[in-house]
C-alpha cells in the first residue's frame, strides 16, 4: 500500500514529524464572512526536499499560508501538572508559523511538513470547494468551507496580554523611544491587535513587573517628570500622547496604566526617572517606602495632571489603573494602604489587580479584582464585574492554558468558558516577554522558550522576534483568537435566540455544567460545537 502523501487537519491538531496520518481527514467546517478561520495541510517529506503544492478554490486570494516550524520544548511540562497534556514529552513541538511567500518550502524534518492556511479578509458567501494537491505527486486533498451570511460582533471583552517593549529593546538592540523604538513596537502592536487584544499595557513609569528587589528593568517610562523644587514637580505628556496615538491607529481601545507600586505586596515605588537640575536621575524605586511621604506627594501632584491630559484626550473612560501585581493574604497591610492611596487619587476609573484570594476582595481592597482560573470559583456571582487571567502556575485542574505541551483544545476552550460566566475582561502577562525569570537577562526565544528554565515553554510569549522588527506568529496566538472568535459566536447567537437558548445549546449532551476545570477534552467536542452554533445562527438568517 502506497504510504500517504498528504493531510488535512484542523487548527486544534498539533503535528509533529512522527505523528501518525488521521484515520479520517478533516474535510469540512463553516465559518462567518468576516472571521479568521485556519485549517492545517501536512506533506510528508525527507529533510531537504522542496514541497511545491498547488491550491485550487474560489477562496485561493483570501488565504495566507505559514509553515509551521517547531521549537525547542526547553521546561515543557510542570513538576505539578494534570493528566491533559499531549501524551508524549517530546524534544521539539510545533509552535512557530513562517509566512510563506508562495506555495513552496523546504521541509525541515524527516516526516511530516506543515502548512498553516488561514482564511480572512470578507469571505464570500456559500459553499466553496479547497483542493489541494503537491506538485509531482498524483492525487489530491480536498475540504469544503461554508460562508455563512452573518458577521461575529465586535469583540465586548477587554483583553491584555501585557506588551514589553524593553524586551524589543533589548532584543533588536535600539533605544527607548528612538525611531526604531516606535516603528518595531508599533509592527508587534498592530500584531497583538489583529488577534484580538484591544487593551495595551501603558508604561507611564517603567512597569514595576518581573524583577528581583532591587533589580530592575531599561527604561521605558512614558510621563517626563521635571522636579521644580522640593517635593515640586512638573509633567510632560508628549510621550504618552505618541503612544496613545499609535495604540488608537492599531486598533486598541483601552489602556491599561502600569501598577503603581511594585509587584507582590506594593512595598515599594516603581522606578521613575526625572530631570532635577539639568540632569536625569532615578528619583523613586527599590529604596523608596510605598507608604513614605514623599512618593505621596508625587502621586498627589501626579494624577490630576494625568487625569487633565486623560480628559482632553477623551479616552478618560476606556482607562484602566493597577496597583500592585499579585498581593498575598500577607501583604495585605501594604497593599490596603496602597490601595487606598490609588483609590482617592483614581477613584473615577476602573481599577484591578491580579488577587485570588477572595478574603482580600471581600475587605475592599479592590473593586475589580483579577482572579486566576483556577481560584474563580468563590467570585462566581459575588463580584460586579468579572475578569480572569492565567500564568504559568495555572498547569494544573484542566484549566485552560497555552503550554507546548497542551493540546491546542485546552487553549482555546477559555471562549466558551468565557461566554458562559460573562467574563468582562481577560489579562495575560506575556505577549513577548523575552527575559529569563526576574528580567536577568534576555533570552532567545527561537531556542529557550521557557525564560531561562523557569516559565513552562508558551507562557511568557506568543509572537517572536522576526527579522527586521517585524513580529512571527505562534501557533498559540491564532487558536488562542479562534477561541475569541468562539466567544462571539455564541455573543451573535444570543442575540437572535437569547442567552438561556444559547446557554442550552453550549452545555447540551454534558454529563456536567461546563466549568473553568470541568469540560469535555479532545479536539472533536470543540470542533462540533462550533459548528452546532453556526448553524444555529444560520437558522435564524
């Protein structure tokens, strides 16, 4: 029997060189006329070899094609982990997705080559044949797509996947706020935009995140801060008004000001640089008491100029504050006094904080706490608006994540959980986070993807550093989006059906209610689901 040549494969399927041929191809789904839909091709081929393939559709202009490339697996699975990882530790996992300029490229490994295909752009309505076929080799591949005549919603959930631009800094090798500085952050920016981030991490003073006591990060603060006399300051905008600028031309909405005091208890003031007589200088940081006078009295002089420059701006409304990242039960003495600080500094806008411990929310400590996935059970119903995030120490209780080594379902199942406790807001600390744990050094994220050891493999980035400063996608970063996509599926199908119809539909045939921990695994649930919503919504056109 001739060995097989050639597959098609969901977006859901991690392939790997060694990986065995499906039983059954993956030969049909549907979509909406403005969503981004994926699917995977994969050619077997010796290391090497050149794979030429041909696509013939009627959809063949709105197609981008990536080869995806895998990456060194580094820490790939947690010490403390579940059960739902793929079933085998493997050396590499597939990961990186290279454009690709035409239809062909070099295979990497002995085994199976991948091609990405994502659909996008105002795809036309109806039924549409894809053949695919590889040059000097007899047969072909064939899947249909069903356009369905609906749009999804804009997207309601406020999304941040925090961006560092020092790590650009430091990897392209350019100065904060120099041409380069701008023209690479805003390619990443745009990046994080198209798939589905709407809210930027905003350096008013360098973020005071990741780092040792008394370590810290390059400068990348955004306010300029002139000292007039003691305990005297004046404030510059221009900065942040470029910013701003960029974040609104890339399609952001909200901005997310950086924490206010130092992460894990708010000890201690963020660094802040000032001109005092001429000259620069560190006039706030590691050395500086959270509760001390003289950090006060900036602050106190501090937001109603920002607030003045929010206002004229008129983004006051789509502005978000921090305190400090991740208090403990035993900070919680530091943390309420800076809390409370921020609180009648900023008390008109939104303020949250990273905080799972539900004893610290039910003190008033914040208003919008952020609790991790696996510790958002007790703020179910208890809180006005819910928002969620994951980290690295969420591998465990079969919450979603976006490890190596995770089948893709478990990343992008987070939409459906999303939809059904009507998350308001999703946080993430690692678009490109490329420093090694406490920002010691920079790391490459091509060969050591899991910060120095530390972070399993996936959770500090999802897009690499390309050539030229321009960002490459991960696999992650596009099915994480599918699952933002799901999301507003089920928003649209609420509102023609209503949300007690939808809610039915979402949890029908479950042995049990769909939770952040408790949900059907593998790929084939997802992928039907999906289908079931779009034909619900078709039903209604």
């Amino acid at each position: 029997m001739e060995k097989l040549q050639l597959f098609t494969a969901s977006s859901l399927e991690k392939i790997f060189a060694e990986s065995k041929a499906p039983a059954k191809m993956f030969d049909h789904f549907s979509v909406f006329k403005n969503e981004k839909a994926s699917f995977q091709a994969a050619f077997y081929a010796a290391a090497g070899d050149t794979v030429t393939f041909q696509v013939a559709s009627t959809l063949r202009s709105f197609m981008r094609f990536y080869l995806v490339t895998s990456v060194p697996g580094g820490f790939a699975l947690p010490k403390k982990r579940d059960s739902y990882y793929i079933e085998e530790e493997h050396s590499t996992y597939p990961d990186l997705l290279q454009p690709l300029a035409g239809t062909s490229f070099t295979a990497h490994e002995t085994g199976w080559n991948t091609v990405w295909v994502e659909l996008g752009g105002e795809l036309p309505v109806g039924v549409h044949t894809v053949q695919i076929a590889r040059a000097g080799v007899p047969g072909a591949v064939e899947l249909d797509v069903e356009v369905i005549d609906a749009e999804l919603p804009e997207q309601t959930l406020i999304y941040t996947n925090w961006f560092h631009t020092d790590c650009l800094m430091s990897r392209y090798g350019f100065d904060a706020f120099s041409d380069e500085y701008w023209r690479v952050s805003e390619a990443f920016l745009r990046r994080a935009a198209e798939y589905g981030m709407n809210c930027a991490l905003t350096p008013l003073f360098t973020p005071p995140l990741d780092t040792k006591v008394g370590g810290e990060r390059p400068t990348v603060q955004l306010v300029d801060v002139v000292v007039t006399g003691r305990d005297r300051y004046v404030f510059g905008f221009e900065k942040l008004d470029r910013w701003i600028d960029m974040c609104l031309r890339c399609g952001i909405k909200y901005f997310e000001m950086s924490h206010l005091f130092t992460q894990w208890g708010a000890r201690h003031a963020p660094k802040i640089v000032a001109r005092k007589n001429g000259q620069e200088k560190k006039i706030f940081g590691w050395r500086t008491r959270a509760a001390g006078k003289k950090y006060r009295l900036f602050l106190e002089q501090f937001a109603p100029a920002l607030k003045a420059y929010l206002a004229k701006k008129g983004i006051e409304s789509r502005c978000i504050f921090h305190v400090s990242d991740e208090p403990a039960k035993s900070m919680r003495r530091a943390y309420g006094r800076a809390a409370g600080l921020v609180r009648s500094l900023f008390g008109g806008y939104k303020i949250i904080d990273a905080l799972s411990s539900f004893d610290l929310y039910e003190q008033g400590l914040i208003g919008t706490p952020v609790p991790a996935t696996d510790h958002i059970g007790p703020f179910i119903g208890k809180v006005p608006e819910l928002w969620a995030y994951y980290c690295g120490a969420q591998g465990q209780k079969n919450v979603s994540n976006r490890f190596f080594a995770m089948p893709s379902a478990r990343n992008r199942v987070l939409g459906l959980q999303l939809y059904k406790f009507d998350v308001k807001g999703f946080l993430h600390w690692g678009y490109n986070f490329y420093y090694s744990r406490y920002s010691k050094r920079v790391i490459d994220p091509f060969t050591e993807p899991d910060a120095g050891g530390f972070f399993p493999s996936g959770d500090s980035f999802v897009v690499y550093p390309g050539e030229n400063g321009e960002p490459l996608d991960s696999l992650r970063l596009h099915v994480f989006y599918d699952g933002l996509q799901d999301l507003a599926a089920l928003r649209l199908l609420e509102s023609r059906v209503g949300r007690q119809k939808t809610l039915a539909l979402l949890e029908e045939g479950l042995e049990k209610p769909l939770t952040f921990s408790t949900y059907p695994q593998g790929d084939g649930w997802l992928l039907s689901l999906r289908e079931r919503i779009n034909e619900a919504v078709k039903q209604t056109l």
